[in-house]
C-alpha cells in the first residue's frame, strides 16, 4: 500500500520522509528534477525538488519551513510548503510519521 | 542554423524504452502480445549489445526501463544488465510471470539496483489462473509477490482481463488488498499476436464490461491515496481510438530479443518496415533517422478519414497494426473510430460475442496457447497458404 493508517497527515509536528517506492533524480535531458516510480515520471519545478530534498525522515515540517525560509531571506512560504506537501502525500511521494 | 539541425530538435526523445530480453517463457498465456512467429527467432543478442543499447538510450534521455520477455528471468545475465541500468541512473522494471524467481535472486536484484518488480497474475483463483498461464504457477506467484514486499520494492501487480477471468473482478481486487498491492494494473487483452489469434475466446461481453468498470471504479474510490489501480476500458467498445503509444516513434523504443528496434512491441507485423537492427545502428540512428522511426511519425502519412478530422491531434489516428490487422492497409484509420469505413469489423465482433458467450459454438472453441510448437505449425501454415 502506498499509505497506510500510520501515516498521519500533514500538519507542523509531522516528519515527512521521501517515499523508499519512489526515487528523485536530478534528469539532464529534462533540465529539471523528476520523481520516478512505477509507470511515470513527474518533472518538478526548483522549489518542490527542493522541498523533497528536504523530507529526510528526520525533520519536521515545522523545521522545514524554518530552513527554507531562512534560505529565502524570510520570505512567507508556509502556505505553499504546507500546501505542496499535502499533494505530494496525496500522491504517495512521501510518507508521514 | 541548418535546417537540418533545427528539424531534428522537434523529434521527442524517447522517455521509455522496453527490452524484450527472450521469447523464452515457461508460461503460455493465449493473450500473449508477443508475435505468432516467434519461433523464427534463432539468435538472442548478448549482453554487450544490451549494454551498449541502454549506455545509448541514455544519454538521448530516456529514464523509465522495462526488461520483459517471454520470460527475462530465463536470461542469466539479468543481474548484470540490472546492474549497468541502475548506474546509468535508470528508473528499472522487471515484469516477470515470476516464475523462475526465488528469494535469492529477489535479493540479488535488490542488490544490482533493481527498482521495481511487477509480477503478473493470469486469474485470482489457482484453476483459472493455471488453465490460461498453461501451467502450475498460481502459489508460487503468490509467494513471490510476498516477497517483491520483504524486500521492499513497489508493489505493482498486474493482470489481464478478458472474458474468462473479467467477472473475477472483485476477487482480483481482494487479492491485491491481501497482498498489500501498491499499484495494480487491470490491464486490458490487446488484441495483437496470440491474443489476436485467441480473440474471439478472450473477448468479454458488454455486460462483463460494465460490471468490470463499476467495481474497478469502487475500489478506485475506496483505496485512494493506497493502492493505485490503473483499468482502461478495452478500445474495441470504444467509438474513437486511443493515442497509441502516445504516438510512433514519440516516447516508446522496443529493442526485440534479437536487436531489432520498433516503435512498439506489436509493429513488427506491419509490412513495409525495415527492421533496424542496434547490431548495425546506433539507437540515436533508429530513433532520429531511421525510415521506420519516421514512417508514421506526426501526421503526415494520413489519409482520409483522419486527414481532415479535427480530433486527428488527440488520437493521431490509433493504433496502425490494429488498422493494418483489420483493414489490411495502416494507413488507414484505426477502425475502432466510427468514423472509418471499416468500425462494423469491430462492432460486428463485439456484437457476435455478445450473443454466442456462453454457448459451446463459443466457448468451447480451443485456445491457441503460446508456445513454440504452435508457432512452429502457425509458421508453417503461413508458409504453405503462400507457396
Ligand atoms: S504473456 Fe504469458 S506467455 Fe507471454 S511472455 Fe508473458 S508470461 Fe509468457
Ligand atoms: S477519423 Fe482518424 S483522426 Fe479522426 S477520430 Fe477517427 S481515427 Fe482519429
């Protein structure tokens, strides 16, 4: 299953970690960062590779935004964090604990 | 800028590429996609040239890899070209019957990089599964999907749906919720090579159909985010066709057990093609070059009906073996599109499955399994209709 009932879902205290099912690969001939799993391919923009990057299992999501936006001389990303990250568990890329 | 040079950029490069290692296989489903003819096939090409072909498809771009057959597991250099894909960044399938698997060889692949494993069921229950697969397989499939788990590999199964097994749906679905399943695959028969041959024993009714849909639909809703269940209603009760291939010579390169490159598994029945082979071309040739590549790419060879339709852009006229198969000429539209002279060949089978299923006329007409000695008398039979 690509989730199961331990998964919790996403919220500031969650770790979310890369799903193991899934690899993330940098893909010269794109020129962008992709997500493969079986039968597809995602291309991701620079920001949701980078956040990917971010989901190492050891992390919450609170940190997450922190670090990101310290990177990004403190811009308010905190909707849009949370938002990718709900469809990136919606589609099985990460799991949650 | 040479002209040339700028045409050539607009050529997708291929995403996927698909290495039917063998026709070797000790199943013998009837709905089998490999050709008739294939015992004609002496000379399996070596693992050198596999390795150059993937070195190739590489670096043009291609990233998803499929290692099919027959049976992949009989090659006994799969550990090694497991190996080279993964260090070329590869994302890698096995799609295997499972038969020829055990755990140690689950763990090796684990080892060389292998990504994901689909292993494909014939029924969910052991009579019908062992019936259409030709042989005793159904336990041991189960255990090696137990496995895929341990080792930590996507769960993808897959099974093909036709009338024999189409109102097992719900079972097939319990199956795959029992083996904890991450993606699972109702595939459809494709009516090409043995399963053409088999079709009238393997068509399902317009009512197996309709059930099948509302209980894929079911569980589709009820597993979502869990397990992603991917079922396509069969183009032949359809009234346009679907987008082949996502288009020849577009996103998809076969290379066949003995080198030769196609736009798609089932092309090699086409006329008129030459066949490259990767032991006299570069894969770079094939795709970008090569007369084959460039027969039926875009839009230029069409003709009416599809040359002056105005939904020729979304399906690109279907599929061209299933037009040449049913109207002997591929250029044609594919006759699954009720717009082509030729779509009551379609209906008029659908129509006849429809009334006939369930009488003996139907049902107890034999199925050509797949295997050598068939294709062997298949051949043979061709020959002397020629002669
Ligand atoms: S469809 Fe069946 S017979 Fe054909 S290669 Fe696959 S397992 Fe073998
Ligand atoms: S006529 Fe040709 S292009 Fe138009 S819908 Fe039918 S198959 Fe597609």
């Amino acid at each position: 299953m690509l989730k199961d009932e331990t998964d919790k879902a996403i919220g500031p205290d969650v770790i979310p970690t890369f799903a193991s099912t899934h690899r993330l690969q940098w893909e010269e001939a794109q020129d962008c960062h992709v997500i493969l799993y079986p039968e597809g391919m995602v291309k991701l923009n620079p920001t949701s590779a980078e956040i990917l990057q971010q989901c190492d299992g050891e992390k919450d999501v609170k940190t997450i935004i922190e670090d990101l936006q310290k990177k990004y001389s403190g811009a308010d990303l905190e909707e849009d964090i949370l938002k990718f990250l709900e469809v990136a568990h919606g589609n099985g890329w990460i799991r949650t604990k | 800028m040479a002209m040339a040079g700028s045409e050539q950029n607009k050529i997708p490069q291929p995403l996927w590429l698909l290495c039917e290692l063998t026709y070797a296989c000790p199943l013998q489903c009837p709905y089998c996609s490999n050709p008739v003819e294939m015992a004609k096939v002496k000379n399996e090409i070596a693992t050198d040239d596999w390795i150059r072909v993937l070195r190739e498809a590489r670096k043009m771009g291609a990233t998803q890899l499929g290692f099919s057959g027959g049976e992949p597991l009989t090659r006994p250099d799969l550990e090694e070209l497991i190996a080279e894909a993964r260090q070329l960044g590869f994302y890698t399938n096995l799609i295997t019957s499972g038969i020829g698997m055990d755990e140690k060889r689950i763990k090796a692949f684990k080892k060389a990089g292998l990504d994901h494993i689909q292993v494909s069921f014939q029924a969910s229950t052991e009579d019908l599964n062992n019936l259409i697969a030709g042989t005793d397989a159904f336990e041991h499939k189960k255990e090696m999907a137990r496995l895929v788990k341990k080792y930590g590999y996507p769960m993808v199964l897959c099974f093909v749906l036709h009338r024999r097994n189409e109102d097992q749906i719900r079972d097939i679905l319990d199956l795959c919720v029992a083996l904890e399943a991450d993606y699972v695959e109702l595939a459809t028969t494709q009516y090409y090579g043995w399963a053409y041959h088999n079709r009238e024993q393997l068509l399902p009714t317009k009512a197996q159909l309709a059930h099948a849909e509302i209980v894929a639909k079911e569980y589709q809703e009820k597993l979502e985010g869990k397990m992603k269940i991917y079922y396509v209603i069969p183009d032949y009760f359809e009234d346009r066709p679907k987008k082949c291939m996502d288009g020849w010579g577009k996103v998809f390169l076969t290379i066949t057990p003995e080198g030769t490159a196609l736009p798609c598994h089932a092309a090699r029945q086409l006329p008129g093609l030459e066949f490259p082979n990767v032991k006299d071309h570069s894969v770079d040739w094939i795709w970008n070059e090569s007369p084959d590549f460039q027969k039926y790419r875009g839009l230029g060879w069409m003709k009416e009906p599809c040359l002056s339709c105005d939904e020729k852009e979304k399906d690109l006229g279907g599929c061209r073996c299933q037009a040449y198969m049913l109207t002997g000429d591929a250029t044609n539209a594919d006759p699954v599109c009720s717009k082509s002279p030729y779509h009551s060949k379609i209906t008029d089978l659908v129509d006849r499955v429809d009334e006939l299923a369930g009488t003996p006329e139907l049902e107890e007409k034999p199925m050509v399994f797949r295997n050598m000695k068939n294709s062997r008398e298949i051949i043979k039979k061709k020959s002397s209709e020629t002669a």
